[in-house]
C-alpha cells in the first residue's frame, strides 16, 4: 500500500455488546484528500470517525495515524481535530475563547493565540465575531467557528461527523463547495462523514462506502456512480433500475442482476432516443414533475419498473411526450448497463482505480 | 419604564396592604392592655377586665391542656400511671394534651388561645394575667379547693388584689442529677456543675432559660455574701453581671443545655451529659443510673397554678379539669409521677409512705427555703427601693449573650 | 363578555395576571413588609404584647451588641462550610450518576439520594445526635486510634446539616451535568485536554449555575435552620436559635423580626453576588 496514509486502519471491529458496528475493517485514507465515508445511519461510519478520534476504543484491529500506532492513544494525544454533529460549542466561552480552546490547553502564549485564532476565524468569514456567544450565532455561524476552533490547531487529520446536516439545504450547498475549498487551501486530510450521496458526491476526492460495518466500496465519485460494485452501492448512490431474473433474461438477454441509471434511459420517438434501438415497451404508470427534471415510472411488459428521468427542455408541451396510461418504448446504450454480478475471479469489496 | 413603575406600584400597593394587616393583627393585644380594671398586681400592673364563670353547666366536650411534661399523664408512658382517662370517662370531656418545655414557652402557647387550661409556674403566671390570656377562676366552683393547704392560696403568683387565677397544684424543687457510674464522690453541692465544672468538662448540661440565671443567682447568694443577693430573682445589675460571669464560666465546661426534657434523658442514658439540673420526673424516666439530690444551699423550684385560659370555649370541661387535677387521687398521681409536693393534703394519705414526709408537704417553712420562679421585674421582689432590678428581658439578653 | 374581553387587551392582561400579583404581593411582599414593619415596634418586657411604637432600638441593639456578631459570623460561617462541603461531596456523586453510571442504576441512585428526603427531618437530626454521642459510632470507631467523637458542636452541626442538605446540591447538579453534552467533553478531549482541565476549564463553568442553584439552597437553609443546632450543636446558637428563642420563649416578636432580617439582607448580598456573574440568567 501507498506509504503517505494519513489514516490507516488494520482489521479493525468494534462491537457495542452483541451489536457488532465494525466488522474487521481494512482502509487507508490518504495524505492531504477529502476522503468521505457514506452510508445509512447504523452502518458504522461515524463508529470509525469516533474510532480514529480516539473516542471509542477498537474490540480488535489497529488504528494508525500517520503510519503510527494510535490504538491505546487517548483522544488528547491524538494529532487529529472533530467538528461534531452539533458543534459542541463551549457555551461559556465566547467564540474566541471556542476558537482558542484548543491552543489555551496547549499553553501557546496569548498573543499568538489570539492571532492565530483571528486567523482561522477570517479563514471560515467569521472575522468580527469574537465577542459573540455560541447562543448568539446562527446554525451556519456555529458550524463555522466549530470548524474554525479545529483547524486553528493544524491538525494532520481533521475529521467531520455530519457537519452539514442541521443546515437548510441552500446553506448546506453553500457550505459543501466552502468545505472543499477550505480542504483545498489548508491541504490537511478531511475524513467526513455523511449519509447524503449528493454531499459525499459534490466534495469528496474518494467515497467509502458503508453497510452493516463493512466497507463496499472505495472509489472516486465518477467511478462510484458509473461502476458501482454492488447492488446495495448502486442503489444508495443515485437512483438505480435494478434489472435481474426473468425481465433481465428477456429484455438485457443475460443472466445475472444489473443497473441502469434513470438518466440513460430515453423514451424512443424522443430527439435524445435517435439512432438507439428501442429495447423495452411499457405503460407509464405515473409522471413525477421535478422541476427541472420529470420522473417516468414505466410498468414493462416483461414484469417489474423502470424509472426513466428526463430533463424538461422544451417546455410545457412537451408532456406529451409521456402522460400517465401511455404506451411508451425505452431505449438505452449498452455501455450504461452495468453488471452487478461478482466476476468470478476477485471479490467486489476491493477498491478499484 | 412602564416595566418599572409597576413594580414599584406592586409593592407599594403590597406594603400597604401589610400595613393594614399588621394593625388588624395587633388591634386585640392593643386593647386588651388598656386599663379599665382598677386592682393593681405586684408588677404594678392592672389586669384587664375579664369575666368569671359565675355558674357551671354540661359539660361540653374537647378540653386542650397545656402542661409541663408528665403533668397529664394518660397511661401512654407508664400504663399504671393515668389520671386522664379516668377524668374522661367521669367527665365526657375528651382530653388532648400537648407538654411545653419553658415557661416561656408556656406564655407563647397560651397567646394562641388554642389551650383550655394550663399548668403555670410562677414565672409564667403574673404574665398570663397581665396579658389577659388567662380569666379569673371562680374557686367557689371547685369543691376540692376547700382541701388544699391555705398557704399557698391567694399568694402573689396566683393571686391579684385577692382574686384567685388559678387553683395551686403542686410544688418542688429543680435537682441535681448526676451519673453514678461517672460522678464520684457524689456531689452534695450546685459546686458541681459550677466550680467543679471543669471535672466533667463538656458533659455538663443545664436548663435552657434565662429563668436558669437564678440558679447562678442562689449559689452566688450563698457562696458569696457580698454580692449582696437576697432573692435570686431580684438582681441588680451587679448582681446580675456577677451571675452571668459565673455561667460563662460554666458554659466552658457545658456540653449542652436542654430546655426539651427529652433530650436530657437521651443525653444521660447516652452518657454524653453527667452532671446537671433536672426535675424529679425526669429521673424517673431516664433510664440509666442517675440519681438526684437537693444540694445543700438549697435550690429554686416552681409553685404551679392550673389557670384557666380567657378564650376558652369549653369552661365547663375546664373546670371540671381544675377540680380532678386537685382531686386527692389525681393531686397524689401527679406528684409522685413528678416528683413534688401536692397541693392537697388528702392527696398524702394516697401516695406511698413517707413521700409527702420527704418532699416536705404541707411544711411552710421548708417550702418558703425553695425559691419558687418568679418573674424579674424593676421592682426589686426583695424590698430594695434604692436600685432597680433587672427585667426578665435583661435575663433574656444575657442569657443570649452567655450562650454566646 | 368575550368582547369586551377581546377589544380590551389590558383588561384581559390584567384580569390574568392580578390574581397571581396580588398573591405574590400580599403572601410574599406583605409578608416581608410586615417582618420589617414589626422589628420597629416593641414588646412588653413582662407580657409579650406587642406595642406599636415606632423605634429603632431592636436594629441598634442587634448591630451593636457583639453577641449578635458573633452568632451571625459563626451562623455564616456554617452555612459556608455546609455549602462547600455538600458541593464536593456532590460533584462526583452528581457526575457518576449523569456520566458514569447505565440508565438502571442512573434511576435507583435518583431514588436513593430522593429516599432520605421522605423521612423526617426530626429522624434524621436525631440520628446524628446518635451517631455524635458519647456511646455512638462514631465515639467507637475512633477509640481504637486514641480518639473520641468530637461530641455535639458546631462539627457535629455542619456535619448534620450538610448531610440534611445534600440531596439539594445533587439534584440540580445532576440535572446541570445531564444537560451538558458528552461531546462538550469530547470536544475538550479533542482539542488536547486532558480529563482534569477538561473539568477545570469545560464542566465546572458549565456547571456553575447548577452549583449556585444548589447553594442557594444549602445556604439559606442552613442560615435559617435551628433545629439541628439545638439537637447536635452542644451550646451554639444560630441565628435561628435567637430568632426562635425570641419568639418561643422571650415573647419579643419584633426583636425577632430584627434579627431575622439578618439572614434576609445576607441572601440579598448572596444573590446579588451570584447575579454579578451571570449564573443566575441559567438557571
């Protein structure tokens, strides 16, 4: 393996008495990426942030941090930062006082402290609100100075545990490109966890991908989405049509389960359809208006769903094209089918790039 | 600002419905000590005007009795020892009881006007009549009055202008009680829990009281005849310094006081007192080996009086209490729970030999050496006219100030 | 009816909060004023009657009479002790029951510390008088190492009170150190310190208004407590005592209600002390 891993963790499992959140973990995060960890809640990602916090001790395994054997090390020791889920502000502190925290128990002389902290407060826009309290600041405001009192300490990792989830989603799509920048300008290693695909997918230079404490899949964001490993992948990052059994023998005329993203799906008689072959007929069963962008659930002939999306360029007439009982014909590439099944050589748990 | 004007408008309006409420609850004592009675008591006081029962009728029911501990004993503690149920059950008047510690305490209790009858000793009495919370007593109404030896009727403590407050009840003496198994030689003089104090240093008690102020006052009259102490409640203000150096001196060595006669036994039987004042009834009770004396210059005592209370609205229960707690049966019961003379000479063919013998019963010049309480006041009780006395709230004071 | 009600705001405003007003004036402000208005007046040295003539001389003699001063330090000076002893012994005791213990034992301790406060005071006071006595417990595990009890005194005073109140301190400290989040300790953890600055610099300013709860309830307690003192306080008086033996046995109501403003001027201060550093506007 690459010798500049930030992080690295060997075998690691943790079980919470017969609940067994981490089961015998292998990955390495690398030196100076935005590496996220997506999953549902319970499928252990945030047990592996706490884990190379410092915060839980592993059952087994080994947690190393900077190819340094962290395992028996107390959070205090540990030359990583968190900004938790909620904030955990000091409430008795002012927000230099948050911000500072961390260099005050370090003993840095005051002068450098406070400038240090002025700093990392203009580096998150926060310039001016030194004097405030936590409890006067807005939701965005106090995940600000959270990541400010983290990185003021020049972490070599700085770990994220759902940062953006108590914001509204214009905030949270504000603060995710400022995240990235952020990582990009201080070039520390960011570990973020999160269960929204969209977050992991607009940020990150690497996904891993969790389930029931396992890992499914590591890979870079395109890669993820265009080649999912698994099933369980396909489905939780973006929407997926799964294709197996007897629709996938009549229609695909192969064995096995497959995917194709709604967005490669067109409606032939459609601009975008030409020079595809139809492949499917059905019914359109409902017509989800989005906006930008309309869903199709078409019932096949050949039994189950596809769902097809198609972005709304032509305007309100244009619904035509398909309304609820129409018969329609699905077209799509033959590159866009991807093969879920195992190949029969290597297990689809490795990292592929 | 509106804010602020409220508040202040709240608590105007709050301290001038206190006001009103502080006068309301006032108006009662204002006018009862308005003179319109025209005898004058030994305190050169007038008591007011209250009437006396001129008649008895039916018996009416619940009587509330205000007694010094074991003064009203219904079988609870001792099952031999009742004279309350059999008063129930020839009477119809039911009978609770509540026992107070202090005569002070007593004088307290009874402005509540929540107590029928109560058990006063001589420093209780002169304030109960002053104040008006006691009504004269009709003794015509009480046949075993007649009994009762006639030199302790229409004395100063019970009396004003020759109008009986109450009916005499019993008298005695305050003790000195120490352990046996500690206290060796056993003492014969207040010495010890004033001099010899240091001996058992922290294991002696004494009454909490300012009345306690005269039993430094005796020792002194005795030990010390220079001082000029004629009667241990008429002090000057000499005297009363030279008293309360003496319990300051003492207090060094006092464990703890105790008013709560309770609280004397448990320290006993505990062995955290040894040495100290008590009362008769409470050597009985204690249960460890104590025994008490009267040491030999003498002791203060009390002389009680069962007075009836002026806001009473069962007076017939109450006299027919009056006329019990007299009563040769009952007057012999008390006693000899209690530890001190009945008032009535009948009462000693009733009580074990030769226990009116040793409490000296019916003896004039023995019971004139106790020096019953008394309330202090300006006039000096023994005659002085050249020095003021002290007051019972000069007591009070320096009774704080020796507790410190 | 609801018309007029509802066209007239301060009417209706009124209507709802004259009731409480008023209570809150008559029971607690009249209550007040009456104390003070009472300490002006005197009280016939020989009857107890009170009588209605203005005069100072009940502050005077409680200002300048040197007995009062030192009941009143030694009363401040317990209720001190009370107060700091019941918050060490809460600390732990409040921490292991919000942070330590499992949600079982969390509500059997909560039962536990609550239980005692069932039983009487009278029980419970008396039970030290035991426990302080000559032939107590306390007299026998001593005696092997050449001591005794320290018998009844103002150690056995403070030893009893901050016994009685101890539940007081806890339970708001428990409540402070339930509200606070585990990850302000992480958080502190996080950023490099150790569990004891931890508590230095993170628990125990959050906790401080849950401390100030609590002693504000030690405190006054123990300013206007008599009961102990007279069971295991040996010769000492408190404030209490003097207040009560002036009502109880020296029939002088309004020199009670002099020194009673003693303790009441001493809360004031208290408050106002606790006021200026903001723990109040927590609580």
């Amino acid at each position: 393996m690459s010798s500049s891993a930030a992080v690295r963790l060997e075998s690691v499992t943790k079980r919470f008495g017969a609940v067994t959140a981490v089961d015998g973990l292998d990955l390495e995060i690398r030196d100076g990426e935005f590496f996220s960890m997506l999953g549902p809640s319970g499928s252990g990602k945030t047990t592996v942030l706490r884990m190379i916090a410092g915060f839980e001790a592993p059952t087994s395994g080994k947690v190393f941090l900077d190819e340094q054997d962290v395992t028996k090390q107390a959070p205090f020791a540990r030359n990583v930062n968190t900004v938790f889920q909620d904030y955990a502000l000091f409430p008795h502190l002012d927000v230099v006082g948050n911000v500072e925290y961390g260099l005050a128990v370090k003993k840095v002389p005051r002068k450098q402290r406070r400038e240090r902290a002025e700093e990392a407060l203009a580096s998150v826009q926060l310039s001016g609100f030194g004097a405030r309290r936590p409890s006067q600041l807005s939701g965005g405001q106090r995940q600000r100075v959270a990541l400010a009192r983290a990185l003021v300490n020049r972490p070599k990792v700085l770990l994220l545990d759902e940062p953006l989830g108590a914001l509204d989603l214009k905030l949270r799509r504000e603060m995710q490109l400022e995240l990235k920048q952020l990582q990009r300008e201080v070039g520390i290693t960011f570990v973020f966890v999160t269960h929204d695909q969209e977050e992991a997918l607009t940020m990150s230079d690497r996904i891993a991908v969790f389930n029931h404490g396992r890992v499914e899949q590591v890979a870079a964001p395109a890669q993820l989405y265009e080649a999912p490993a698994s099933s369980f992948v396909a489905g939780f990052v973006g929407t997926s049509n799964l294709i197996s059994g007897e629709t996938a023998r009549v229609v695909l005329g192969r064995e096995g389960m497959f995917s194709i993203r709604p967005e490669k799906i067109l409606l032939a008689g459609t601009d975008e359809a030409q020079g595809l072959r139809g492949r499917a007929t059905g019914v359109i069963e409902a017509v989800v208006y989005l906006g930008s962008v309309n869903h199709y659930v078409v019932r096949l002939d050949e039994g189950g769903t596809l769902t097809v999306l198609r972005q709304n360029l032509h305007g309100t007439s244009d619904q035509k094209v398909g309304a609820e009982g129409d018969r329609v014909t699905l077209a799509w590439a033959d590159e866009h089918v991807i093969d879920l099944n195992p190949p029969s050589a290597s297990g689809n748990h490795q990292e592929e790039k | 600002m509106r804010k602020k004007r409220t508040l202040a408008g709240t608590a105007a309006f709050g301290l001038a419905l206190a006001l009103s409420l502080a006068a309301c609850g006032t108006e009662d004592a204002g006018d009862d000590s308005s003179p319109d009675s025209a005898s004058e008591g030994p305190g050169g006081f007038v008591p007011p005007d209250i009437a006396m029962a001129d008649s008895l009728g039916d018996n009416e029911g619940t009587l509330s009795v205000l007694a010094w501990p074991g003064y009203a004993e219904d079988g609870s503690t001792d099952k031999a020892v009742d004279w309350v149920t059999p008063f129930e059950k020839q009477t119809g008047c039911d009978v609770s009881v509540k026992y107070f510690n202090t005569s002070d305490e007593a004088v307290t209790l009874m402005k509540s006007g929540q107590y029928d009858v109560v058990s006063a000793s001589g420093d209780a009495t002169l304030r109960l009549i002053a104040a008006g919370d006691v009504a004269p007593v009709n003794t015509d109404l009480i046949p075993n009055y007649a009994d009762e030896y006639d030199f302790l009727k229409d004395r100063p403590w019970n009396s004003v202008g020759g109008q009986m407050y109450g009916v005499p009840h019993g008298y005695g003496a305050n003790l000195l009680m120490y352990n046996t198994d500690v206290v060796k030689p056993a003492p014969t003089s207040w010495r010890a829990v004033f001099e010899d104090a240091s001996t058992y240093s922290g294991k002696v008690t004494a009454y909490d009281s300012p009345i306690y102020i005269a039993d430094a006052a005796l020792y002194l009259m005795k030990t010390q005849p220079d001082l000029g102490i004629k009667d241990p409640y008429a002090l000057d203000a000499d005297q009363l310094a030279a008293a309360v150096d003496l319990l300051k001196a003492q207090k060094e060595h006092v464990g703890e006081y105790w008013s709560d006669y309770l609280k004397e036994i448990s320290a006993f039987e505990s062995g955290d007192s040894v040495v100290g004042t008590t009362w008769q009834v409470i050597v009985n009770y204690t249960k460890a080996n104590v025994e008490a004396i009267l040491p030999e210059e003498g002791a203060t005592g009390w002389s009680d009086t069962w007075m009836i209370s002026s806001k009473t609205e069962v007076p017939n229960c109450a006299y027919a209490w009056l006329n019990h707690i007299i009563s040769p049966e009952a007057n012999a019961a008390v006693a000899e729970w209690f530890g001190e003379a009945p008032a009535n000479p009948k009462a000693c063919d009733l009580t074990s030999e030769g226990f009116c013998d040793g409490y000296h019963a019916g003896d004039e010049s023995y019971a004139d050496q106790i020096h019953y309480w008394t309330t202090p006041i300006e006039q000096c009780l023994d005659g002085r006219t050249d020095v003021s006395c002290t007051t019972y709230q000069d007591w009070t004071q320096a009774w704080t100030e020796i507790k410190g | 009816m609801s018309g007029v009600l509802h066209r007239h705001p301060r009417l209706r405003l009124g209507l709802l909060l004259g009731p409480p007003m008023l209570w809150l004036g008559v029971a607690y402000l009249g209550a007040l004023a009456a104390l003070f208005i009472t300490a002006l007046w005197t009280a016939d040295g020989f009857t107890g009657n009170i009588q209605r003539e203005w005069t100072l001389d009940n502050f005077k003699d409680v200002f300048s009479l040197e007995v009062y001063r030192t009941i009143t330090i030694r009363t401040l000076l317990t209720a001190v002790a009370v107060t700091v002893i019941d918050a060490a012994l809460a600390f732990p005791v409040a921490l292991y029951m919000a942070k330590v213990a499992s949600p079982r034992a969390q509500r059997l301790l909560v039962i536990a510390i609550l239980t005692p406060l069932w039983a009487s005071y009278l029980v419970k006071a008396y039970a030290w008088r035991g426990m302080f006595s000559a032939d107590g417990p306390i007299a026998w595990l001593a005696d092997p190492f050449g001591l005794s009890t320290p018998g009844y005194g103002l150690v056995a005073t403070v030893v009893t009170l901050a016994y009685l109140w101890l539940p007081y301190m806890i339970l708001p400290m428990y409540a402070g150190l339930e509200r606070l989040p585990n990850s302000l300790l992480e958080a502190s953890a996080d950023l490099g310190a150790g569990a004891r600055v931890t508590l230095r610099r993170v628990v125990l300013p959050v906790l401080f208004p849950a401390v100030v709860a609590g002693s504000i309830f030690t405190f006054s307690l123990t300013l206007g407590d008599y009961i102990a003192v007279k069971i295991v306080g040996g010769t000492n008086q408190m404030l209490g005592n003097v207040i009560y033996d002036n009502v109880l046995t020296g029939n002088n109501l309004p020199f009670a209600a002099a020194v009673s403003t003693i303790p009441v001027v001493i809360m004031l201060v208290y408050l106002a002390a606790v006021r200026r550093t903001g723990a109040l506007d927590n609580l």
